[in-house]
C-alpha cells in the first residue's frame, strides 16, 4: 500500500515561502513524476513527503493515517538520491543490507534479501566491492537495491540518473520503468528532463514556483496542456507560440503548433518564411524558420530525408486540429 | 615538462636549501651519537674518552628507566585519549548552526596560540594552586578539602594542561572533516531508520578516521617531547618525569652529557618506531 496525500501543505524557509498551500494524491502503485524548472520546488515537495524537511502547515497522509509528524525512518519510504549517498566505507553489501540492520532482522532474512536484491539489480558480482570501486551505473543500482531491500510503501527518487551519461541513463531509465512494473509500488520520481517524466510517468504533475501547474497523464499534458507555461514545458523541441493578427483569426491571445504539426513545403502552405539552422538527427529534421511575421523563430519537424538549405524560403501549413488557443491570461480555451 | 636540462637545474637551484636541511639534522645527530659512547662530564673532568656502549646500558638499567616510559606512556596515552574524545564531540558542537558561531570557533582554538610555558604556569598558578587556585575556592565552596593536585594527582593534572593546550588542534582538524560529510548521507541513513546514535557510530565515525588518526599521529610525535609543561609544575617529581625529561636531567642536572645523549639516541629510535608503525596505518586509510 502506498497512498499519499497532501493537504493544503506549506513550506517556508524563513521569509520565503517555497511552496504555498498544495494538495495533491498520488494514488497506490501509481508512477508519479514531479516535473518543473530548476528552484521549482521538485525536491523541498520530495523531502516534505520524505519527512526530511518539516512543513510549515497542512498535512501529509500516508494510506490514510496523518504522517505529518510521523519521523523519517517510521513513515515506510525509502529515497534514492541524486549523489547516491552511498556509505563509503561500507560494502556493496553492507550498504544494501543497513537499513535491515537497523530494523534489526535476523541475519538469515537480511542475506536472503540482499541476494534477491543483488539478483534483480545484477549486482551479485560487485557484493564485496566498496562504492568507490563501482561506476555511476552500478552505484546507483546500489542505492535502488538499498531502497528495495526495505520493502517500502513508496518509492522516492530524486534526480536520480542526472550524473549518468546519454546511454546509460536510457538504459537506467527502462530499467526503474521495469522495476516499478515487477513491484507495483508507488513511486515518485523527480526529474527536470521531460523526456524522463513523458515516457516513465502514469501522472506527471508540473510545479512551478512550488504551484501546481497540471497534473495528468503524459498524452493528456502533450494534448491538452491547461495553460502556456505546460504547453511550453511538455513537448520537445518546445511548442511554438504565435500571438497577434493570426491568433485573433482563432479567437484567441496566443496560438500554439507543436513542431510535429507543421507540414513543410517548397510551394504550398499558409504561412511562408526562411530556412535557417537545420539540425539533423537522422530520422528527423528540426527547421528553424525565420522571416515568418508570425514570431521570431518557428520550429518545425520534417522527415529525416527532406533536404532544405539555409536561405530557402518554403512554406509552412500547420494541421488545424492541432493548434491550441491561449486566453490573456494564458489559460487553454476549448 | 621535465627535460633533462631543467631537471639538472632544478636540482641545481634545490642543492643549497638541501644541504643546509641536511647539516641541520645530521650535525646534531652526528654529535648526540659521538657523545653517546664517550664519558663525558663537563663539571668532572671533562671528556673522559671512549666507553663503548656502557651509557646505553646503564641509562637503560638505570632505575628511573622503566618509570619514566611508563609516564611517558600514560601523558601521551591520556592526552589522545582526552582530545581525541572530546575533540569529536565538540567538533559535533560546532558543527551545528548557532548564533555568535563565529567568534566561539575562534575562542575554541584559542588555547593552541598560548605558549606551553606561560599556560602550564596559569594552570598551575591559577587553578591548581591549593591554598589560592581556583579548584582549591571551589573545592572549599563546597565543603571539601583542597586537593594539592601537581603533589597528589600530577600525572593527571599534566595530562590535563597538555588536554587543554592540544584540544583545539584535535577539534579543528575534526571539525574540517566533519564538514566534508555529505549531509545527504546522514539523511539517507535517516531514512534507513538509523536513530542518532547509530548514525553516529556507522557513518559519522567511520568519516572522521582517517582525521583521527591524523590528529593521533601529529600529536603522539609531538606529545612524546613535552618538557616544559613538567618543567614548571612539578620539575620531574612525584612520577612525572617522561623520557625527555629523564634526559635533560641527566644532561643538565648531573652533567653527564654521555649518559643523556644515549638517552637521546633511545628516543630518536622510539619516535621513529611510533612514526613508522603510525605512518602504516595513515598510509592504510589513504588507499581505501
Ligand atoms: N534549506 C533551504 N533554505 C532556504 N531556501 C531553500 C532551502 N532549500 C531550498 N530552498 C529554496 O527553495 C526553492 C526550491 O528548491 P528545490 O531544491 O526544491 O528546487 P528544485 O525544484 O529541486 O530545483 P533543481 O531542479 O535545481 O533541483 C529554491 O528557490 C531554493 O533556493
Ligand atoms: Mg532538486
């Protein structure tokens, strides 16, 4: 079981308030990722739930019972965090096997867990081996196998892959995905790559400013963003914004095409602009349009083949089913 | 890049500061080993000639030998026992946010700037004075008998002058390296359900070791020559006479250059035992 709520929580450092009153429910076995730029809040929301920063106001609950005053150690959770925090004089083994040594289990059930712990994680080689003698991956599988072992109500991760490489941190990525599938335990995850919250996530739940911004679904964020700042936020490259003249021909203040959703077109197109950096990717080809009257760069993909030089000027359609329209304020309309 | 030609220069541009280094160890141990193995008392007849090796067995056979290692011992022993301790704890201390941070960290050091011989006589004068010191007014406050701490508990007091002198040296190395903890670990170690004292004894202790054994082999080498914390409280009386103070006294008090310098060279071999053995174990914990 792991059900967390939160009730109108605060959090204030002295002055500054950090998050003002926010409720949100993570339901049991759900993936949560909390998403948002740097200072958002992402990882004061994490430790508040943590038990590692008290809240200024409000409640926390776990399952249920209030868990507002509730220790750390007692509140069943276990955190992988963003350094590891490994213990460095410790073994592989002894890291894996110490918060069962505190709950002071038999010596039997500890070692049973650790090798289930070390099977999963493909760790059983390096059991013997200290933190220092392991690379980014394997330290960090460690610190997942020392938060497994405990068999918590929930998961919490924070930043976890951001000191990992590219490849590995793809690899990782399936890997926690898998991991949650096997376990069925609730998990929440920091991150501030949205292509980690898009394709790990079963609720993404955008902060800024320690508010709220949406909570969703991936495909529900990427479809229906509630506002500019989510619709700028999810999506990448980002969605383009255009404002003026051919905004208020939809009835709004800003319109929003994702790149995805312009065709391109050497002749054809209502909008037309010049061709100027391209970047290739193979499968895709991102075109930064300037010269459109629309607004100052448009971002549009086109498939890997299609070969525009700088300085071409082309046409631009986009599909009129995919265009969100923006109110003054910046709320969705429709 | 070293080429050959810069090498030889830089060897060149050292040669100067490498000799004057080298003069400076070697002439007085050259002299110390010289005067070991002759018979030689300035107020009795001056230079005696060559005895061989009858100051090493005497000094060593002498009476006074055993005790004075065992004082030795005990000094060292009870002061890295009482800095090391209470270097950690208060290392802790300060560790924690307070107000006024600041200013008490630079009193906590304080005590290391003071001279041994100006602090050994303010302990002595001051606290431990049993008709005037402070101990003896707080001893009578209540109701009790003045203890006369250099004549009925020396050892102990000596231990604790050298304590309080050596304490800030412990605490700021330990402080340093408590600083360098990763908070995160603590936190982790929270979360594992560590309650205070375990986090303490599995995570903060085994950070600080290798600090400790730092602090623990700068200040034996440096703790096995004091001298003039004895020197102006109890002159070697009433069981505190060390090693290195056995020594002087055999040089100055008897004039017996010979028996002392041998004396020396038991030193110089035992420091560097101490230095070895220690060194060993720094050099274990910088690998790990
Ligand atoms: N202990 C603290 N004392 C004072 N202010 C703090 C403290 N911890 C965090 N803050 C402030 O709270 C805000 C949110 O910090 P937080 O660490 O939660 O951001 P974040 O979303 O995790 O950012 P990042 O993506 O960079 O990790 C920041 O403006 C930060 O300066
Ligand atoms: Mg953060």
């Amino acid at each position: 079981m792991g059900r967390i709520t939160l009730d109108k929580v605060t959090k204030s450092f002295g002055e500054a308030e950090v998050i003002p009153p926010l409720d949100l429910t993570i339901e049991d076995g759900e993936f949560a990722v909390f998403v948002g730029p740097s200072g958002c809040g992402k990882s004061t929301l994490l430790r508040l739930i943590a038990g590692l920063e008290d809240v200024s106001s409000g409640q926390i609950r776990i399952d249920g019972q209030d868990a507002t005053e509730t220790p750390p150690a007692k509140r069943g959770l276990a955190m992988v965090f963003q350094s590891y925090a490994l213990y460095p004089h410790m073994s592989v083994r002894k890291n894996i096997a110490f918060p069962l040594r505190m709950a002071k289990l038999d010596q039997a059930e500890i070692d049973r867990r650790v090798t289930g712990a070390a099977d999963v994680l493909n760790l059983t080689d390096y059991l013997d081996r200290r933190p220092g003698q392991l690379s980014g991956g394997q330290r960090q599988r460690v610190a997942i196998g020392r938060a497994i072992v405990r068999e918590p109500a929930a998961f919490l991760f924070d930043e976890p892959l951001s000191n990992l490489d590219a490849a590995l941190r793809v690899g990782m990525r399936l890997e926690i995905s898998e991991l949650h599938k096997r376990l069925q335990t609730t998990m929440i995850y920091v991150t501030h790559d949205q292509v980690e919250a898009m394709t790990m996530a079963d609720k993404i739940v955008v902060l800024r400013a320690g508010h709220i911004e949406q909570v969703g679904s991936p495909l529900e964020l990427y479809r229906t963003p509630r506002n500019l700042f989510v619709a700028g936020f999810i999506g990448s490259p980002r969605m383009n914004f255009i404002e003026g003249e051919t905004a208020a021909r939809h009835d709004a203040h800003t319109i929003g095409v994702r790149p995805e959703h312009i065709a391109v077109s050497q002749t054809e197109g209502e909008w037309s602009g010049v061709v100027g950096v391209s970047e290739h990717l193979g499968s895709d080809t991102f075109f930064h349009i300037h010269d459109t009257g629309l607004a100052e760069t448009i971002t549009v993909r086109a498939d890997g083949e299609v070969g525009f030089r700088h300085g071409d000027r082309i046409r631009l359609s986009p599909r009129t089913d995919a265009i969100h329209r923006f109110d003054k304020q910046g709320l969705r309309i429709g | 890049m070293a080429t050959q030609h810069s090498r030889s220069a830089a060897r060149l541009m050292m040669a100067p500061a490498v000799v004057l280094l080298l003069a400076w160890m070697l002439v007085p141990l050259t002299m110390t080993l010289w005067f070991s193995f002759k018979q030689y008392l300035p107020l009795r007849g001056g230079d005696l000639g060559w005895v061989g090796f009858e100051n090493y067995v005497r000094f060593v056979t002498s009476s006074a030998f055993w005790p004075s290692v065992q004082a030795t011992l005990i000094i060292v022993g009870g002061v890295l026992a009482i800095t090391v301790v209470f270097g950690v704890l208060l290392a802790m201390l300060l560790d924690q946010p307070f107000w006024g941070q600041g200013i008490v960290r630079i009193l906590v050091i304080a005590p290391f700037f003071v001279m041994p011989t100006v602090s050994a006589l303010v302990w002595k004068n001051m606290f431990m004075d049993p008709v005037n010191g402070l101990f003896a007014h707080l001893w009578r406050a209540f109701g009790a008998d003045p203890v006369s701490w250099l004549s009925e508990a020396s050892l102990f007091s000596i231990v604790l002058i050298v304590s309080w002198q050596w304490l800030p040296f412990a605490t700021l190395i330990l402080l340093t390296a408590i600083q360098s903890l990763d908070s995160e670990q603590l936190e982790a170690a929270e979360m594992d359900g560590a309650p205070s004292l375990s986090r303490f004894w599995h995570i903060i202790l085994p950070h600080l070791s290798r600090a400790i054994t730092v602090v623990i082999l700068i200040q034996t080498i440096f703790l096995l020559s004091i001298f003039a914390e004895i020197f102006v409280t109890t002159q070697g009386s009433f069981g505190t006479r060390t090693l290195t103070y056995l020594i002087f006294q055999r040089v100055l008090e008897s004039q017996n250059v010979g028996l002392g310098s041998a004396g020396g060279v038991y030193a110089i071999i035992l420091a560097n035992i101490v230095a070895i053995f220690l060194m060993r174990i720094v050099g274990k914990n910088l690998d790990a």
